[in-house]
C-alpha cells in the first residue's frame, strides 16, 4: 500500500503538513502523530493494516499526544468518529498533584510563544549526525533507525547540515497540552460514540518516563472507567515493546489494529 500524495492543509499560521497512504476510494482513518514527530512515524505501520474498510463514519489513530487530540475531538464531535485507537496514550491528560500550578504553566507557556515570536532567530544549522544525536538523547525510546526516519521528515537539507522544519512556538509542552480533572474526564468520555481501542506498552511512557506509582494508577483510573462507561464498546490490550512500538516493531501492534478496525463490532480478536 504506497503513498498516494504529499497534501498541504492551508492554515492562518501557515500550513498543516499530512501524507495520504492507501485507496482514494476507501473511507479514511485520520493518523495523528505524537508530539515533536511527523507522519513519517506511521510509515512501518499502515502498510500492515487493512486497505479496504467500509465504515459510515471515519475513524480516528493517535499515537501519545495525537491520542489526546483525537480523545478530545471524539467527545467534542462524537457523531463523526466510528473507531478511535489510542496507541501509547490517554484520550485525555488528567491533572496530576500539580493542579495548582496550571495557570503558572500556561503564563510560561504563552510567554514562551511571544519570545520565540519576537526573536525571529533562523534554525540551527547542524550536520545530519549531530541532529540525529540530539534526537535520541530527548527520545530515549526512538531507535537509531526510528530517528533517522523521523528526521528524514523533519529536517530540510542545506548546503551546511539540516535544520529542523518545526514550528518552535510549540517546543513548550504546557502550550500544547490542555489537562482535565477526573470528574471533567468522567463527563467528557459519556459523550463518546466511538468504539475505543486502547494499546499501551508494557516498557511505554508510563513505564519508563515517570518515576512514581501515581501516574500507573491514572492509566488504571483512565482504563476502569472507559471500560465502566463505555462497556463492549472498549478494549485495552498490552503489547510488548517502548513508547514507538508503531515503529520500532509496527508488527506487534498491526494485528491487535488491523482486527479491531475490521470487525463491524469493534473487538479485536484474541491474541
């Protein structure tokens, strides 16, 4: 299953980058990549998945931060979305015991996008190696090959090295990111008409990137009461592998995907 096209979404800002893979003539799955990465990170994993799927509604992929985005257009516009799959990710980023500091976060967060937008600094210039390093160092989970091929996305070739084709104003987490108490999440998710698959790896984020017990029980809060809210019409699996799973082994999830976009109850089959 080969790219069709590179597409161009005109923006005020500017534009939104996307790529089309499979058959005009099939309804479509809408991916949305994680933070800081591109579509070249579902590159390994679409070819693995079902070309032509019958659906009356599109359905939603989202891979870490697409997973929230996708979560929240779900509930906002629930009569649109047939199937949402939230691979390593939340359909919302709950409050943690740093609530109180939200409005503290979104002042710097704002901040932030005023100094970028008044620096006007050009990109870093760097060679293809370096950029490479500096990617595996902020992604401890990206494989060598992994960097390399978000990098071939995300960078521009000129004559001295790469830069990085990324909108700076959005390197600030707390400006991308919107978090919602329990109790709004518990209300959201009752909007939801989707049948939801949610695919976490035992080595992913919650593994491995926070240091303490309280956010493995955010991630059970989040899977009790989808499955409480929602019943047949969730399913959690555990795959073995990190946080890019969807490339470093695309086969350990492709099955788990493939099954519940393909059967009209939403089920995956068993492993």
């Amino acid at each position: 299953m080969g790219l069709i096209s590179e597409l161009k979404l005109a923006v005020p800002w500017g534009h939104i980058a996307a790529k089309a893979w499979g058959s005009h003539q099939a309804t479509p799955v809408l991916c949305l990549h994680g933070w800081l990465d591109n579509a070249n990170s579902f590159d390994r994993l679409i070819p693995l998945l079902p070309k032509a799927l019958k659906w009356n509604r599109f359905s939603l992929l989202g891979h870490s931060f697409g997973g929230a985005v996708g979560g929240m257009f779900s509930c906002i516009f629930p009569e649109m979305v047939d199937k949402l799959i939230l691979l390593e990710s939340l359909p919302f980023v709950l409050d943690t015991n740093e609530m109180d500091n939200l409005l503290t976060y979104k002042r710097r967060a704002i901040e932030h996008v005023l100094q970028v937008e008044a620096s006007r600094k050009p990109e870093q210039v760097v060679s293809p190696e370096e950029m490479l390093q500096r990617l595996l160092k902020k992604n401890s989970h990206a494989s060598e090959e992994c960097g390399k091929h978000l990098l071939q996305r995300g960078t521009t070739q000129v004559a001295t090295g790469v830069w990085l084709n990324r909108d700076r104003r959005i390197t600030w987490a707390e400006h991308c990111l919107d978090f919602v108490s329990r109790e709004l999440f518990m209300h959201y998710i009752k909007n939801l008409q989707a049948r939801v698959l949610l695919v976490k790896a035992t080595e992913g984020y919650y593994a491995l990137r926070r240091e303490d017990d309280a956010d493995k029980e955010t991630v059970m809060f989040v899977v009790s009461s989808l499955k409480s809210v929602l019943k047949e019409r969730f399913q959690y699996f555990e795959v073995p592998g990190n946080h890019y799973i969807h490339m470093n082994q695309p086969q350990q999830v492709a099955r788990v995907i493939s099954s519940f976009l393909q059967n009209k109850e939403g089920t995956p089959a068993s492993l």
